[in-house]
C-alpha cells in the first residue's frame, strides 16, 4: 500500500506557513484588556473591506500588509477584530471597512488573497487570511438565523450575538474535499471544469455534504463528476479557503475503475495522465501548468514527484 511522502514539505502550502502569531483568544471577550491593547503603542491594525486589504513594496522590495499604529486609525469600535499577538507582544487588529481608504501614498493598493497570499510574509499571510475569513462571515451574518433580528458583534469579532432571542453565532467554516485520483498505473485523473479555459486541467474538488464523511464525500464527487469509482482515500493535508468560508481537506485517492463518464455540469472534460504525458503537456503547452495559492499543485506535484515544469501558467 502507498502511503505519500510529500517531498515539498518543507515548502509550506500557501496561506498555512506558521505565522508567528498567537491568536490569544482568550482575550477575546476582555473588553478591559482589549481597550488597553487598542491604545498601546505598539498596537497595529490593517483595513479589510470585501476580501481585500492594501500592501505596499517595501525599499528592499518585498511586499506587506500597510499597517498603522492602532492610536492614529479612525475607531469604529463595533468593526474591530483582534487577531492576536506576537511574540515580542505586539498586538494585531483589523478594522472592517465599507470600503478600503483611498491610496495612503503613491504604491500602495488593494489585493485579495490570491494576490497577496502569494506576496506576503508568513505573518502578514497569516494576520489578512484570519481578517478576511472573519470580515466574510460577519458582512452575511448580520441577521439572527434563528429569529431574524439583526446581531450584534462581540468577542472582538469571532461571535455576533442576538439581542432579541440570545443567540450567539459563531464563524461558520465550510469543508470542501480537493483530491488527486490515481489508477492502478499510478496515472493521474485531471479534470476541465465547465467554465474554465481551454487547457486548463486540475483536481477535482466539491463540498462536503450533511451527514457524509469526509472520505464519502472524495468518493461521492469523483462518481458524481467523472464516473469513477475510488477506493482507498488517504488525507495529505488541509487549506484554509476564505472564498468566502472553505476549509480546503486534500487527499490522494486510488481509482478502482478507469472508464470517464463527466458530467458535463462540472467538469466539461477528464483525462488521465502519467507523469511523461503531463510533462509532454505542459512543455507543448497543451495543458496549462496550474499555479497560484491553491493546494491542487501541491497534490499534482506529490504524485509527479518534483515541482512542476513552470512553462504555461494559468490562475
Ligand atoms: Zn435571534
């Protein structure tokens, strides 16, 4: 039986590296402490509005979230997320905007996380993936799903409660399968969903449903969108996905049929591939070598064995 070795573990998959920061949690609902942190010095806060958030090139030409001391920002106390702290004791907020400030000088500018997960620092990665996963929940969540009455923030951002029927709401987190197939000749099945260009080829991925366990759920969407039956499921590793609330479960899995049958609702097209008919591919340009912050590449690459060839990148 195979058990995968990921060869690139010590390339940590996007939006997952370690980010220095502690989210001190427990802070959370100590509205005293959370007063004092706003008003310490050393406090820093970012804007997030709508997934995005400004960054701005650093002289020695890296790339960071734009920061400010939390005593100059302009405080709307009921759109403040405490993030955590550092180790040095710093402590990080973001500031939920309607809309993201004009430019604060003349490089800065507005990125999601598919551009700036692929920029930042661990840390800043780290600080902007937790502030949009959280600004995403609370900017649909207004509303009590038990009574309808608007809610109000609380725990610096990680709970909204309902003042009509005391309902506390909590993040909500989605978990979605994302799986490389293999067959008993250790090919890889890559598919083209409907909408994507031509040439663009990646795992199959779909939410998990109620009541279905995560491997049921590899099982159920690879029948469901090519026709093939899975066997054995092995987990690799997890994504957070913020777009806007996934949780990304990847998993190799071994076909135990071979015949495709898409379902032309998801997936347009679905081949099977060894690694000498990928790599003629991609260097033909027939199939568009995937990129970007995804852990599809990080499965494709775990079967292939090595990084990809880099030539014909699609997003
Ligand atoms: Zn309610």
């Amino acid at each position: 039986m195979t058990t995968w070795t990921d060869h690139t573990a010590d390339r940590p998959i996007a939006l997952t590296a370690p980010s220095g920061i502690d989210r001190a949690a427990h802070h959370r609902l100590d509205e005293a402490w959370l007063a004092a942190a706003w008003s310490h010095p050393t406090t820093r806060c970012f804007v997030v509005s709508g997934g995005q958030v400004l960054i701005d090139e650093t002289p020695d030409g890296t790339t960071e979230l734009v920061m400010t001391p939390s005593f100059e920002a302009p405080l709307t106390e009921a759109h403040r997320y405490f993030l955590g702290t550092d180790a040095e004791g710093v402590s990080y907020f973001a500031l939920q905007k309607d809309s993201l400030p004009g430019r604060m000088d003349q490089s800065a500018r507005s990125a999601g996380l598919r551009e700036a997960g692929m920029l930042l620092s661990p840390r800043d990665t780290g600080l902007m993936v937790h502030a949009v996963g959280l600004e995403n929940w609370q900017r649909t969540h207004r509303f009590c799903s038990r009574c309808g009455e608007r809610t109000v923030i609380a725990a610096a951002g990680h709970i909204r409660r309902c003042p009509a029927c005391g309902a506390e709401h909590y993040p909500r987190t989605d978990p979605a399968v994302i799986m490389g197939v293999t067959d008993d000749d250790d090919r890889l099945l890559l598919g083209r969903q409907v909408h994507w260009p031509e040439g663009r080829f990646s795992t199959l991925a779909g939410f998990v449903e109620p009541g279905e366990s995560i491997e049921q759920a590899v099982r159920r969407e690879v029948h469901e969108e090519v026709g093939i039956t899975v066997g054995r499921v092995e987990y690799i590793a997890s994504q957070p996905w913020p777009f806007p609330s996934s949780l990304m479960l990847g998993f190799m899995a071994r076909a135990t049929s071979t015949d495709i049958d898409v379902d032309g609702d998801e997936i347009h097209e679905a081949r099977w591939f060894s690694r000498e008919e990928l790599r003629a591919a991609f260097e033909s340009g027939e199939v568009l070598a995937p990129y970007g912050i995804s852990i599809a590449a990080r499965l494709i690459e775990l079967w292939y064995g090595k990084p990809l060839p880099t030539r014909g990148h699609t997003g």
